[in-house]
C-alpha cells in the first residue's frame, strides 16, 4: 500500500461505516440533553450553556467546567481543569492527521471535530476514503445532535426547579465515571484512578473548588514521569 | 468573568486539537508526553468522580450521591450505556432523597 488516498472504497463498505458511525453519533449527541441541564443547575445561562457545547465542543471538559461551576469554584479552575482534560484531543490529532490527510483549511475546519467518538470510528480504518468517512460522518453527526440536545436540556433545565430533587448532581459523577470506565481495563490505570481520587478528596478541605481536580492533574503528571523513569533504568544498556 | 471563562477556555480547547491535527506526528515518539497524555485523563476523570459524589464545598460527605455512583457502578458492570448509567445514577439519589428528606 504505497498511499492509503490512492484505495477505493466500494459502496457497501461505505454503507456500513456510515450507519455504525451514525449510531454513535445519535447516541452520544442524545446525552447533551444531560449537559444542557446539569449545567444551568450549576448557575449558567442557556447561552453560555450553548456556547460551551459550540465553541469548547468536548464533552468531559463541558462537564468538568461546569461542575467546577456547580460547587462555587472559580471560573480560572473550571477553565483550566477543562483545558488539561482537552489535553487529549491533541493526541488524537497527533494520531488522526496523517491519516485522514486534511490541508489548509479543511483541516482548520475539521480540527473542532477531533473527539472521542469520532477518534474511535476512524483511527484503526485501513485506508484514507474509511477513515474520513468514519471520522466526518460522527464527528459532524455529532457536532448537530450534541448542540441541539444541549439547548433542549437547558431549557428543560430551567423549567424542573431544584436539580437536586431530580439527582442531577448524582447524574455528574455517574458520567464521570462512565466516561473513566473503560480505561479502567488497564491494572496501571485503575492504580492511577484511585490515588489521583485519594489525593484529590485529601485537599477538598484545604483548597478551593476546582483546585482538587487540578492537583489530580499533578499526580498524572507525577506517574508519566517515574513510570518513564523506571522504565529507562530496567532497560538493558546498549553497547 | 464566566464568558471570558467560557471563551478562553473553549477557544484554547480547539487550539489544542488543532495544534494535535498540525504538529508532525514525531512528537508522539516522546515517550513522556505520549504517557502524561494518556495518564491525565484517568487521574482528572478519577478525581472529577470523587469530588462530584464525596465532596461538599470544603467538607467531605457521603449522601444520596454516593448511593447513585454504587448504582451506576453496578449500570456499568452491566455493561449499560452511556445515557443508562447517568440515568441510572440520577433516579437512585432521586428516589432515595424523596424517602429520606435532607439527605
């Protein structure tokens, strides 16, 4: 295979990806209908609500922003939670460009489009047309569902009363952990999850809203650089 | 003070991701970078869980959120989807709270 652009992709081939990735753009843009209402039960405007989805177009930093929001944290701590946690989009970027092979401004445009969902439904395609058609189709089913089901949930949300009577606040952290779970399958991650928990409730008292979640980021940190570090000692020295 | 928030940080989101679909792909050969980047989501997901559900302002709580995480728990040991496990983890507290007033 000298250039994946080069092979064809037949008819069926482009049917099938096009309804799996259709699939998963239905069922992830439905659940804007949660992000819309959590987040004017934190306090925010259905127009900012609808700007989050729009412009930052990320669901966990969505939720992260405004959870932070939720408990009276400052807004710079919300912001910078939302961004660490984006942090990951550009790998899938890294990941994703010389595969799908966007130039100039196709690639600008698609770029808002690099999540998880659409990430999953191209990355392990075999050939270029696959992946673009995997990647556009979630990625722009998606964008159109997630924004309409944020601004229903948000409107919906400022006609129930108090969020609490209706479990929001326990609807969060059943997300949280929904969209943790599956990197759970890995023994280093869960070793990770639980103390970047124990440390993140260890300076609930202590610290601003916000600020637990960020110290979490520092554990991360922290794990990248002695797990690399253990790594390169155990290596055999090259001679 | 929350636009400027809101916009910052949605416009630094998409910066990110444009910076991940232009940077050349050598960049993932830092073993470092390419190891944080996995490990933060799992340590700001883990801790975003625990301070959601235990955390209440600067105290530390166990109420009917808890309760709605251990359902949602079970929701995924089932292998639920995505919009089942929020659900899930909402009617618990939900249903719990009208029991039991205050919790």
């Amino acid at each position: 295979m000298a250039d994946p652009g080069a092979q064809e992709l037949t008819e069926p081939e482009r049917r099938v990806i096009i309804r799996d990735s259709l699939g998963v753009g239905v069922a992830t843009g439905l659940y804007g209908v949660s992000f819309g209402a959590v987040s004017v039960a934190a306090g925010l405007s259905v127009l900012q609500t609808c700007a989050l989805s729009l412009v930052m177009f990320t669901g966990a930093s969505q939720f992260a922003f405004v959870g932070v929001a939720a408990a009276g944290g400052p807004p710079l701590s919300g912001a910078l939670t939302a961004l660490m946690l984006g942090t990951r989009n550009t790998l899938y970027g890294l990941k994703l460009a010389p595969l799908l092979g966007f130039r100039g401004w196709r690639r600008t445009a698609t770029a808002q489009l690099v999540i998880d969902e659409s990430t999953a439904m191209s990355v392990l395609r075999a050939s270029r047309p696959a992946a673009r058609v995997g990647f556009l189709t979630t990625g722009i089913s998606v964008f159109v569902l997630w924004n309409a089901f944020t601004l229903v949930g948000a409107v919906a949300g400022n006609l129930i009363g108090d969020p609490r009577d209706y479990g929001l606040d326990a609807a969060v952290g059943g997300a949280f952990l929904a969209l943790l779970w599956p990197r759970l399958a890995d023994g280093r991650n869960r070793v990770l999850a639980v103390c970047a928990a124990a440390v993140a409730l260890g300076v609930v008292p202590v610290t601003a809203a916000g600020v637990p979640v960020l110290v979490a980021g520092g554990v991360a940190l922290l794990a990248g650089i002695l797990t690399v570090a253990a790594e390169d000692s155990t290596e055999l020295p090259r001679r | 003070m929350t636009w400027l928030a809101i916009l910052g940080a949605g416009v630094g989101c998409y910066l990110l991701k444009l910076a991940g679909v232009s940077l050349p792909a050598r960049v993932l050969e830092h073993r470092l970078i390419e190891r944080v980047a996995d490990l933060i989501p799992v340590a700001l997901l883990s801790a975003l869980v625990a301070v959601q559900v235990f955390a209440d302002g600067t105290d530390l709580s166990v109420d009917a959120r808890a309760a709605g995480l251990a359902a949602a728990v079970l929701a995924l040991v089932l292998r639920a989807p995505f919009l089942v496990v929020v659900f899930v983890a909402a009617a618990t507290a939900a249903l719990l709270r009208l029991a039991f007033p205050g919790w």
